[in-house]
C-alpha cells in the first residue's frame, strides 16, 4: 500500500508540474478553478491503477492578501450534520490543489498542495466512518468543482461532493448550489463535502 501511495503521489506531482506547461488561460485575481487532464495525463493515472474520475486538480490565484487555506470535511446522514476532519496550510499567491478520493470502504482522502516553496499533502482516512457498502446497498455518486470561482475571503468552496444512497435514483448538484441551498442535503442518505476557504490570516 505504501509504494502504491508513493507511486500515486509521483504521478500527481508529474500531473501537475505538466499543467504549468499548458496553454495559459488569462484568471483574474483571487479564483480557482479547475484544471482538466490531457488523455495522456489520464493514461498515466490508469497506468498506476487510479480512476480519473476520483481526482481532481484545481489552479488558484490570490491577490497579495492570500495568506492560508482551511479544508474540513462536512457529512450528513439523513440531513444531520457531522464534521469530520480539518486542516489549515500556508500558501503563496498562486498554486495548485489536488484531491484523491479512495472510495473504498476504507474512504481516504488526499489533498495535496503545490505553489512556488514546494508541496505538502494531508490525508484524511475515514476508515470505519462510512457505511458499508456490504452491509447495505449503496449506490454512489459524485461530483466536484468544474467551473472558476471568486475566491472572498472565509467564503466556503465546495470543491467535491460524495453521495451514498440507497435508492436507484440520485439527484446530484453542482458542489456550490449545497452551499446556496442547504435544504438539499436533507434528501440523501449520506453526503460528504469537502470544502475550503482561503484567508487572509497568518496561521498560527
């Protein structure tokens, strides 16, 4: 599992130093937004064994205000809410975000930062804290941020969601519209947002 790890986050970090040599899209200050990959890219992660569809890479660009960045994971089973795990990195002006998701029972987490001084990862592991797919027939969807966001300080960022229902039949929104329109939440089994907002504020 560690060299799985470790390869995965070799690949990660060749996805995206590769990104920065991309054809440059002009983003006005203070956005993110996410950075889509080349079929190649793709490739790369099936060649280690990881589905594109649970990673996610996102591109930020702050004014000269943008000290830190907070991630928390919210959940909610049957609309009662429940916080999991948080975390608080320093960060320069422009950089990179990365999210491994492993759907497994064993529903880990990864994020990865990268900007100019270097990268640093946290990894939420959930071991235990989502319901099992064994006991219970689950389905599961997800989605994640696809478009540029304004980034305002100690506003929240949906940046992926993930749904397990019972039914055949899932409703899935945009990540921000849970945000805007908290009374969804209520009609799923469970849900997990991981969300984040960018400060002004040193860390302590």
């Amino acid at each position: 599992m560690k060299k799985l790890m470790k390869a995965f986050f070799c690949v990660l970090m060749i996805l995206v130093l590769s990104a920065c040599s991309q054809e440059k899209i002009s983003i006005p200050s203070s956005e993110i937004a996410p950075i889509e990959l080349t079929e190649n890219e793709k490739a790369l992660l099936d060649l280690v064994g990881f589905d594109e569809s649970n990673i996610s890479i996102f591109e930020y660009t702050g004014d000269d205000q943008l000290k830190s960045v907070t991630f928390w994971l919210e959940a909610y089973h049957n609309g009662v809410k429940e916080d999991l795990v948080t975390s608080n990195e320093l960060i320069e002006r422009q950089g990179k975000i990365a999210i491994k998701v492993d759907t497994t029972d064993k529903f880990e987490w990864m994020i990865t930062i990268q900007d100019k001084k270097g990268s640093s990862r946290s990894t939420y592991n959930l071991d235990g804290q989502k319901p099992s797919t064994k006991e219970q027939d689950f389905s599961m969807s997800s989605t994640k941020l696809a478009e540029r966001v304004e980034i305002k300080p100690d506003q929240e960022i949906v940046l992926a969601v993930h749904i397990l229902e019972t039914g055949n039949s899932v409703s899935v929104y945009s990540p921000q519209y849970y945000v805007e329109s908290p009374e969804t939440l209520k009609e799923y089994d469970h849900i997990y947002l991981l969300k984040c907002k960018f400060s002004s504020n040193e860390l302590e």
